[in-house]
C-alpha cells in the first residue's frame, strides 16, 4: 500500500509516519515546503511532494499513484479566517482525489455533538467532514476531543495552566466535560482503519476511558506531576472574552490561537458513536496515564513533534529571496574570530534559547517575551523541543528555524514576536587558518513609518545584546573545544 500523508509536519503526521514506515506501508508526505523535512530522522524513507490544498492544481501530482490518504490539515493558527480557509482545502482535496481515483481518506476531525451549536473551530471540522464525504472517494472520520501527549496544543494548555496556577480561577468552560485520549490510542487508531475494510465510509468517536471536565484534567495532572492540589475560585465574570488572554499569557498559546480553543471547551465532547473495532474506550490509556507517559518523554528529551512547529505563516520569505529585492533591510552585523573549530562555533550557536537562553542579558530577553504575550504574542514559553537538536521548521521560543545547514555552518530565525515587519536572526561560520570566523547578522524588512520607528528604538537595547552575543558564543565554544581536548 502506498499512502500520502497531509500535514507530515505538523503534530500527528510527524508521528504517523514514522510508525507507518515501521508497518511496512509505502508513504509519501506531502508539504508546502519540502525543506521542513530534511532534518526529518526518517527523511530517507519516504517521497516528499510540494503541494498545497489550497491550491488545487498541486493536488493531482502528489496522488498520483497512491492507495489512500491521511487528510491532517487544519488552517487554526495560519489564516485569519480558518473556517473558510479549511472549506476551500477539503474541496480541492476532495476533487483531486475524485480525479485520480483514490480509494479512500482517512480524516482525523473533532468531537462535537451533531444537534448541537458548536464553537468556528469544532464547526470547522464538521463541515470538513462533510465535505470530504461529499465526493465518491470512501471517506473513514475519525472524531477525537482532547489529545494527550507530549507537545499537544491542549496538553502544553493543561501542563502550563497547572504549573503556573497554584491557585486558579474558575470559568464556567473549566467545569466542561471532556473525553481525552492518549496520542498513543489516536496513532493505533490510525494505523488500524487503513487496514481495516469495515471502516470505509464510517464515522467513529474516539476517546478515553474518563470522562472528566478540565478542572479535573488539571488537578490530575497535579496529582501526576507531583504538585499540590490547585485551588479554584469560583469568579463568574471570568469569561470566554477573558480567557484566552489569560490563557496566553500563562501557557505557550497566544490568543488568537487560544480563542477558538477556549471557544470549543464550551461544550462537552464525549463519545457518542461507536469506536473503532477493537478499540473500546475502556481499553484505552486512562488520563493519568497518557499524562506520566507525557511527561517522561519530556524529561527524557525525547519529544517527537510539537503543536507550535506548525508553520504560523507558511512559505514566509526569506531575506535572500527575490520578493525582497528592492525592499529596505536594516540589518546589523557582528563578526568575531575564534580558536575554536567550526563545529564546536555550530554547537554553541544551535544551543541558543530554551533553558540557554540568549548568551547576553537574558532578563532583557525575557521581559521581551513577556510584553510579546501581552499584546497577544507567542512570547518565549515555546521554548525547545531539544536543548541541543534543532530541525528545520520547529520552532524555538519566539523564533521559527527556517534554515539549519549543518555542512555549511548557517542557521537562520525568523522571529514570530509581535513586530512591524519581518525580521531574521542568522548565524553564518566559515573556517579560518587559527579557527573559525563566526558571523552574526540581525535583519529587518520594517512594515511602514512604524516599522522604521521600531528599529531605531531598539538600537540602543540590540546593540550591546548582539555584540555581547557573539562573543559569548565564541567563549563558549572554545570552552567546549579545550574541555574536549583536556578529556
């Protein structure tokens, strides 16, 4: 069997395929950007196609000649209007499947039941199955609330919510009940129904065995972590309006992506139509279980895939690329040589953010970060999703990768802070007879008067941090290389 999987690098399909490759399925993914899965660990076992559901003529080509598809794209977080954004994809993907003869896509949807009103995002997902289904192609949905894992959007909401929360306010959304399932389950789950004949053209609910509203959730998870128990204060006027600003300034989520989620924990979402053969909810990892498992991959370091390496702007421009051309760049450069080889230079530079921090002036960082969550951006608690590894697309604190070159010694950032413009951070190492010259270079397009404003402000603070930045990280691996050498 030959399978296309949608959305490879986003949470699930960056977990599925791994796990379909080991089942001996033939896997094609396929991606906007075909550069995000290079530093992929099972890269040299797949096809990758560059296509995109939003634009259908790019739709054919990638299924061509496959069996079946996993339909894992969702626009939250990407398009201001998701909902249409998410219509226009299932159409185009629906029509291409048609017209190369797909026998079946399997869709991984949300929750909801079908007499009630439900949030723009659990709506979304409806209409998305509906959609899918409209077509000839066999469609099996799959209907999942809360997934549990390491590096799930809902999960980094319930961890960081409890952790920062000693004592937590109580809005009528936290008493909602909910089915979650573990990301273990979901993956099975997917696994089986492609194989499975039963399931073509079936809808199922999964879920967990508990049903547990989400002040549950978060006092297990206490339990769990080895927290004390969390004290809730009823406070009425504590609305869905407030809530996710306040979930964004406690947990990783800014507040437009926490909105639409805060938005669907309104209604309960528990299983109501049958689950897949052979996997009774009963039977399933219990909560407290998904959560220590969750857990242990965190403090193992052993993270696959996080909610937040989704692309936030896909296919962003990249300052060398012709859009920019004639485009005003402010840019600062820092240069220094060191006695420390291109490789050890490399390391301390892709040691930059997460616990590290910036190497100069870290509260300056972070006061940053915290009025980037203020007015509503992601801020630094993104963190990493390995203090050493880092892959093309994921992101880091409030920075994306968008360019990891391990043989030419390069990293780029794009910065995803609330900022005027668009702007880069880029690490470039060249070898020299004593060493290693590392250059260091900040990059700015500003958007406009403010954009210009923006930059000339900030001199004063960038000055000093990048300078001091770059000699830190040279420091730094020398260190690491005389350490080597003494070893």
């Amino acid at each position: 069997m030959k399978v296309l999987v949608t959305g490879a690098t986003g949470y699930i399909g960056g977990r599925l395929v791994p796990r379909l490759l080991d089942g001996g399925v033939e896997v094609r993914c396929m991606t906007r950007d075909p550069n995000r899965l290079a530093l992929a660990p099972w890269r040299d076992r797949v096809e990758v196609v560059a296509a995109d559901a939003l634009d259908h003529w790019t739709l054919p080509p990638a299924l061509e000649g496959c069996d079946a598809a996993f339909y894992l794209i969702h626009s939250m977080g990407r398009a201001k209007d998701f909902a249409s954004a998410d219509r226009r994809a299932a159409a185009s993907f629906r029509d291409a499947a048609e017209d190369v003869g797909l026998q079946r896509i399997v869709y991984l949807g949300g929750l909801g039941a079908p007499e009630t009103r439900l949030s723009e995002h659990l709506e979304s997902r409806r209409e998305v199955a509906g959609i899918l289904k409209s077509g000839r192609t066999p469609v099996t949905v799959l209907s999942a609330a809360v997934i549990i894992g390491s590096g799930s959007m809902s999960f980094e909401m319930i961890r960081h919510l409890t952790e920062v929360l000693a004592i937590m306010m109580r809005p009528r959304w936290i008493r909602t009940r909910c089915q979650p399932i573990g990301i273990r389950n979901v993956l099975a789950i997917l696994i089986s129904v492609l194989d499975d004949p039963a399931s073509v053209d079936r809808e199922y609910d999964i879920g967990g065995p508990d049903i547990l509203t989400y002040e549950e959730m978060m006092q297990a998870y206490a339990e769990v972590a080895g927290l004390r128990r969390r004290l809730v204060v009823p406070l009425p006027i504590f609305s869905a309006r407030l809530s996710p600003w306040f979930v964004g300034l406690a947990t990783p989520l800014p507040a437009d992506m926490a909105r639409p989620l805060i938005e669907s924990v309104s209604h309960d979402v528990i299983v109501r139509k049958p689950s897949p053969p052979g996997f009774n909810p009963l039977d399933m990892l219990s909560y407290r279980e998904s959560v220590r498992l969750a857990l242990v991959r965190i403090f193992y370091l052993s993270v696959e895939t996080r909610w937040s390496d989704a692309v936030a702007r896909p296919a962003a421009p990249m300052p060398g690329d012709p859009i920019w051309a004639g485009e005003k760049m402010h840019v600062d450069r820092r240069m220094i040589e060191s006695a420390a080889a291109p490789d050890d230079l490399l390391w301390a530079v892709t040691r930059i953010g997460g616990d590290v921090g910036y190497y100069a002036l870290n509260w300056a960082w972070r006061v940053r970060g915290w009025i980037d969550q203020v007015v509503g951006g992601v801020g630094l608690r993104r963190g990493r999703r390995h203090p050493e590894e880092l892959r093309v697309g994921e992101s880091l604190d409030f920075f994306r990768v968008v360019e990891m070159d391990l043989l030419r010694h390069r990293l780029t950032l794009q910065a995803e802070m609330k900022v005027p413009g668009t702007a880069w951070l880029e690490w470039s190492i060249e070898e020299t007879p004593e060493g290693s010259r590392l250059t260091q270079l900040a990059r700015m397009s500003p958007r406009g008067l403010l954009g210009r404003l923006y930059w000339y402000a900030m001199l004063p603070f960038h000055a000093p941090i990048f300078k001091l930045m770059v000699r830190r990280m040279a420091r730094t691996a020398e260190r690491r290389a005389e350490t080597q050498t003494r070893g």
